[in-house]
C-alpha cells in the first residue's frame, strides 16, 4: 500500500481545525508516507518535513470568491510556503456554460503563484458531463497542472469512478487528475486509481493506506 500512499493529498479542511490537529495531521502523513498535507491557507506558514508537500486550497470551498480575491489568495500561500495551490472553479459560471471565465479565473492563479503545482477543483458532483469536459480543458488552457473533482463539502458528493474516468479521457496524459471526496477505504481509493486517479485527497488516509 506504499505506494497509494505516496499518491495521498493527507487533508484536513475543518474550519474549527486547530493548530494542534494540523500538527497531528502532518505528522501523521510523514508516518504514513504520503505525498503532501493539505490545509486551509490561515494554517500557514507549516513546517513540514523533508520528503513531505505542502498543498494549500484557494477560493474554497465555495469558489465563488472574485477572481482576483483568488488570485491573491494563491500569491499569498505561495510566499508562505504552499508548493501546491488546490483552487475551486467558480462553479456558478461552469454550470451557466461561462467557460471563458473560469478560465480566465484559473489562468489569473497560474499567473500569480508561476512556481506551485496547480490544481483546479471543477465540483464533478455539480456538473453535467458535458460541463466538467468543458471546465477541464478550460483548466488545461490556462496552465494548470491538475483536475481535480471536488472540495468534499458540496451537498451534491465527492469523487465517482465515472467523473475520474471522463476527466482522464479529456486532459489524456497531460494533466494529473486528483480524486477527492468521500475516498475512506482502500477499495475506493484502487477503483478511483483504476478510473484514472493520479493523486487522492484524503482525510481517512490511515484507513486507507492499511486496507
């Protein structure tokens, strides 16, 4: 199971979550091996130890902060640390087909955090198929790293095999896709991988990584 680890984003996105739980949060993904950490941006700036990432979440978890509020958001988290931002699309937008705007909304993070991966939370859940194709090219032209499917916090769910699946055949092998949201077991987490899964956010991640 190593190596699920080392494809786990360990989150922790409570927004009652303490210092002390942050601590414990890294800790506990150092023990475990994952790749990163993943937190609230009001956490930083995080020590981390060596061989373990620190990703930061951006406009989240509503997305439907201004552009520029985003893009200010992710300068800041970068200058602090953040080698990963996760930014949440404006899903309003997506869903009325305003792709120009996410677009420009995602290419204003790139520009203004140029040396942390990126990755784009399109909300699948929200999203008709053909919006979350549409929301992952316009992430793919504006310079992102990732797609990835959701924040964990939108009544409509998390992760499915079939949206994992769909934003793999769209980005192909350019752009890493991340499955997040509701991922609590190993057999969720290997059928996500299976459906196109480069990187997992996860909050059970001891559950997962030891079966």
């Amino acid at each position: 199971m190593t190596a699920i680890a080392r494809m786990i984003d360990h989150t922790l996105l409570k927004p009652e979550a303490t210092a002390e739980q942050i601590a414990e949060l890294v800790a506990e993904a150092a023990d475990l091996g994952c790749y990163s950490v993943c937190v609230s941006p009001s956490q930083l700036p995080l020590e981390v130890p060596e061989g373990l990432h620190l990703a930061v979440v951006c406009g989240f978890p509503s997305g439907a902060h201004h552009g520029q509020v985003k893009a200010a958001e992710a300068a800041l988290a970068a200058a602090q640390g953040a080698e990963e931002i996760d930014m949440v699309i404006n899903v309003s937008a997506a869903r009325q087909g305003h792709m120009d705007l996410v677009e420009e909304e995602i290419r204003a993070v790139r520009r203004a955090a140029p040396g942390v991966v990126l990755k784009v939370i399109i909300e699948s859940a929200a999203l008709e198929d053909a919006q979350i194709v549409a929301a992952c090219r316009a992430a793919e032209a504006a310079g992102a790293d990732f797609v990835k499917t959701s924040t964990g916090f939108h009544p409509a769910g998390g992760a499915t095999e079939h949206a994992v699946r769909l934003m793999r055949e769209t980005v192909g092998e350019r752009l890493g896709v991340k499955a997040s949201g509701g991922i609590r077991d190993a057999a969720t987490a290997r059928a996500m991988i299976e459906a196109g899964a480069t990187r997992l956010g996860c909050s059970s991640s001891r559950a997962v990584v030891e079966g």
